[in-house]
C-alpha cells in the first residue's frame, strides 16, 4: 500500500493504544492489555473510512461491554497531528475513523511526487519470480485459449514487477516427447505425398495446411533427395526444417501481441545435459521410488498425491512428467527462483499435485511452485458462440483474433475475469467505441482529461499543479471517493501479485473511469474560485496518471483524442 495509506493505518494504531493507556490512567478501563486487533475498511463507507474491532477483542480482558470500551478510547482518543477528522462507537462496539482533508491533499501530491512510479511497491523485496505462460506446442499455430494465457501472464509478470519482485518471462517449448515424434511423421507422409506416393495421414497425426506448407517448401529447397534416405533420417531432416520456423513464427506473432521473453527454454537441453536423468536419480538415491512390473514408480502418496505414479515405463522411456519435474528443478534450484509461476490450462489440474509431489520429494519446498489454472474462452459474436474464423473458415487463432480485434481491447478483455472462470470474449463489443467497452471506456476517461487541458490551456489557465492548502478544498463526496480509489492502487498491486489475479488491476481501471465520469459530472472544473479549480484540475490530472499508469502497465494505450 502508499506511504500515506500506511501512515494513516499506523495512526490508528497509535491512537488505540495510547487511548487505552490513558483510559486504564484515568479508571475508564481496567489495567490489561488489548489482544491483536484489525483495521479495516467497511463495506460501507457512510460508517467511517476504517473501522476497528478493539473493543470487540477486548471484551474478555476487561470483562466489560465491547460498547464501553469502544466509548472509554474514544473519549480517550487524540487525533491532533494525525490523518483522522473524528472517532466514534458504532453497532455493538466497533470504532469508526473518518478522514480529515489534508489525508486526501496527501494522496494527490504523493501522485505528484511519484508520477509513473505511482502504484510501485516494494512487497517482493527483489525476490526472484519467474512466470512461464503460452508455452504453446511448437507443432503448430497458437488458438485463443493462448493468447487468454498470453495476455495473462505477461500482465501478471508486469504487476510482479510493479510488487518489488524481479520477474522473467519464460516460453517453455515442448520440442521433445510424443507430439514431435507425430510432428515429423505428419512431415513425413506429406513430403512423400508431394512426390506421389499413396499413403494416407493418420487419423491422430496434423492434418493442418501448415504441415503441408512446411513439406512442401522443405521439397523445393531439397527435391527429392530425403525419399531414399531412411524414415528417421527424412523425419528428423523434416523436423530440424520445420520446428524452428515454427518458434519463428510464435515470437514473431506473440511480439505482435505485445509479449517479450526473456527466455524461450527448450526441453530438449534437459534431456541432452542429463538433467531429467539427474532428477529421477535423485528421487531413486532419496528412497522415494521403487520398481513395480519393471517401470519405475514415484512413491507420490507420501508427498501428498492420491496415488503413486510412474516416472520411467518398463521399456526405459520416462514418462511425460519427468522432464518437467526437471525442468521445475531446474528453474528453483539451477536457477534459484523464488517463485515460479506457471499459467496453464484447466485440464493440467491433476498434473499439478503430481508435479509438486516430486519436488518435495527432490527435498526442494513444493510451495514455491504456483499454478494458475486457466478455464476455456468462448468467442461470441451476435450473441453466438462461434469456433472460425469468417475470413478463413478456419479454427481462430491468435493470429485471426488479432485481425478481427484491437490488441488492446483483446489484452484487456482477456484479464477481465479471474482464471477459474470461463471466459466468453464479445468479439462485437470489443471493436465497439461506445461506455459500454470496458477498455475504450477507460481510454476515454485519459482522452477526456486531456481534452478538459486543452480547452483550459486555450484559456490561459495553468494546469500544472496545486498546494496542499489547495488540494484540501475538494471536500465533496465525488471528489474524496474518487481520491480513495487512487490511494488503493497499491494496495490492488499488492493483492493481485499475492492472488496471482490480474482482473484486480481491471477492474480496479474500470472503477477509476466510473469514478472519473461522476465526479466531472458533479463538480465543475471551470470554476471562478482559483484555489478550487487548480484543485480540480490537479486531480483530474492525477486521474489521468493513475490512468496511464494502469494501462501501460498492462500494455494498453492511452490516447489523447477519441
């Protein structure tokens, strides 16, 4: 949370307990000492600013009314030299603190004072956090379930970021194990249909045009020389062609999107460095495995899995987990991330104990290891769940999205629900420059305070600022509501990196707008009053800071005309 906001939260503190010592001085409250106590927010604000359940605690101690000891401290209560107008009882013993002006004038210079800074904390204390997303296979175009995981994972290691956490971005690329394996089989069979065999693909391998394309180019740079080689040989020869121009091709459309890796990590070197066999090693040297029908077994229930499973077959391949029981070795212990953050999707839910079960089991501490499982998107248009595209016919893919779609309408859309829930992405509304777009409602809120300076500029007014004297005249409910949801942005930050949550920061975005509209909708900038309208004025352009500052974190623009 803010300086201010912390500052405030420790006055209260103060003032409680130096009111209960003055009140044991004076006979108001027997000698004791109050248990741990809470400061809140109340739902609702017409109670107070914050709310305190001292007296509720305390009840025990005192063996008193929690209402009499709500009114013995707050008739003891000082709140000279402090952020807090009044003090009072309320219900059957809560304390109420209301704020007083200066809290508020503060909150709008402390604006000032950290511009894009502003909403920054230092909660992670520089702890490593890695956050791996997308991940897509590498066999073929990403869908749209990864650009939701795009779009959520490059915000989620933004608001780390902002959190005090040093964070990376890691694309994790599958170019190991079965789906490579029938990557270059598909390549195959299609290279040698180019040259007029008859052979017919499989039903399970990649029927799509991209696998066409690649055997087909693959054939103009070197003809027919792979039909007389052997088929590993063809297919490896297909695969060391094609793959990288597939990772190619998902940097080249994820960077459209807005997202830069620090790391694309390939499962390959974990195999040829030795570090899956490494792990399984470990777990075996450890006691934690045993030999069962000749395959090796994790003894996973130990470790807190409902069952035990196998990490190497008894033809002497490891299974799928294993490489990624390695690589998640290698990103705590190899590495020394403090937290690494996978996004994936919902039907990865009983991999995960799985995952975290072999860790604990290397000895490493499994909870350093978060998972955010993603449910499915839905794209609706007219009201219909729709799967092509129209221009293509073809399933949408993040490419096809994007060319339907504004990326910043498509970033903020995609972090406007929590991961567990569904996502149904209104392809009509998010092209639709109206209040009821959620991001061009937030975008218009920045281009309107842009335009209420021009209008003051041509005017001869001055924009730039306000004193503290100033500030404390914007005493109207409009104004003050609107100045509370500034100073909870940190706070939002704070929470959403410790949820892993980013529809924290979009909402909180949609709130400001709101918030914004109503207050200019109520107070007049363009007022006689000088004092008053440089107050006005500055805090529109905190708004406007605020604004930006939430959205370039999130990689969305911020117009200044619409």
């Amino acid at each position: 949370m803010s300086v201010i906001v912390k500052t405030a939260e420790k006055q209260i503190f103060n003032i409680i307990n130096n009111a209960a010592k003055k009140a044991m001085d004076a006979g108001d409250l027997p000698r004791g000492e109050i248990p741990e106590y809470k400061v809140e927010i109340p739902a609702d604000r017409s109670h107070g600013d914050y709310s305190v359940n001292a007296a509720m605690v305390s009840a025990r101690v005192f063996r008193t009314a929690p209402v009499k000891i709500a009114e013995a401290l707050c008739k003891n209560a000082s709140l000279e030299n402090t952020y807090f107008s009044s003090v009072e009882t309320a219900g059957v013993g809560f304390i109420n603190f209301r704020l007083n002006s200066s809290y508020y004038a503060d909150i709008l210079l402390d604006v000032r004072e950290k511009g894009e800074m502003y909403g920054h904390s230092d909660m992670g204390k520089g702890k490593k956090a890695l956050v791996e997303f997308v991940s897509a296979n590498p066999t073929g175009p990403m869908h749209v379930g990864n650009a939701r995981g795009g779009a959520m994972g490059d915000c989620l290691a933004e608001i780390l970021t902002w959190a005090g956490y040093h964070t990376e971005r890691e694309f994790y690329i599958n170019d190991g194990g079965n789906q490579i394996e029938k990557f270059g089989l598909s390549l195959d069979i299609r290279y040698r249909q180019h040259f007029g065999e008859d052979i017919e693909m499989p039903e399970d391998s990649y029927h799509g045009a991209d696998i066409i394309e690649h055997a087909e180019n693959f054939a103009k740079i070197y003809g027919d020389k792979y039909m007389t080689a052997s088929e590993e040989e063809r297919k490896k020869a297909l695969t060391d062609y094609a793959l990288p121009l597939n990772v190619q091709g998902l940097e080249r459309d994820l960077l459209k999107y807005k997202i830069k890796y620090d790391t694309w990590f390939k499962e390959s070197t974990l195999h040829e460095s030795g570090a899956v066999k490494k792990v399984v090693d470990i777990l075996t040297e450890k006691g934690c495995t045993y030999e069962k029908d000749g395959a090796l077994w994790l003894k996973a229930e130990q470790f807190g899995c409902d069952k035990d499973f196998v990490l190497r077959r008894s033809n002497g391949f490891y299974t799928y987990i294993v490489p990624d029981i390695a690589y998640h070795y290698n990103k705590l212990v190899t590495r020394g991330f403090d937290r690494a953050i996978d996004i994936l999707g919902a039907d990865h839910h009983g991999y995960v104990p799985r995952l975290k079960a072999a860790i604990q089991a290397l000895g490493e501490d499994s909870s350093k290891i978060e998972v955010v499982l993603m449910q499915m998107v839905h794209l609706v248009k007219d009201g219909e769940v729709i799967k092509a595209s129209k221009r293509s016919g073809k399933a949408i893919t993040l490419t096809t999205l994007l060319e339907e779609v504004p990326i910043d309408a498509a970033r903020f859309f995609f972090n406007m629900r929590e991961a567990n829930t569904h996502c149904d992405f209104d392809l009509d509304l998010a092209i639709e420059e109206s209040s009821s777009n959620p991001v061009y409602y937030c975008q218009y809120a920045h281009a309107r305070i842009c335009s209420i300076f021009r209008k003051m500029q041509e005017k001869g007014v001055n924009c730039d600022g306000c004193t503290k004297e100033q500030a404390m005249l914007l005493t109207a409910p409009e104004e003050t509501e609107l100045i509370r949801h500034i100073a909870a942005l940190t706070g939002e930050i704070e929470s959403s990196a410790k949820a892993l949550d980013p529809s924290r920061i979009t909402r909180y975005a949609v709130e400001l707008a709101t918030l914004f509209h109503k207050f200019y909708n109520a107070c007049r900038c363009d007022v006689e009053d000088e004092n008053l309208r440089s107050a006005r004025l500055f805090l529109c352009k905190c708004v406007k800071d605020v604004m930006y500052n939430i959205l370039t974190m999130m990689k969305i623009t911020t117009p200044e005309k619409m």
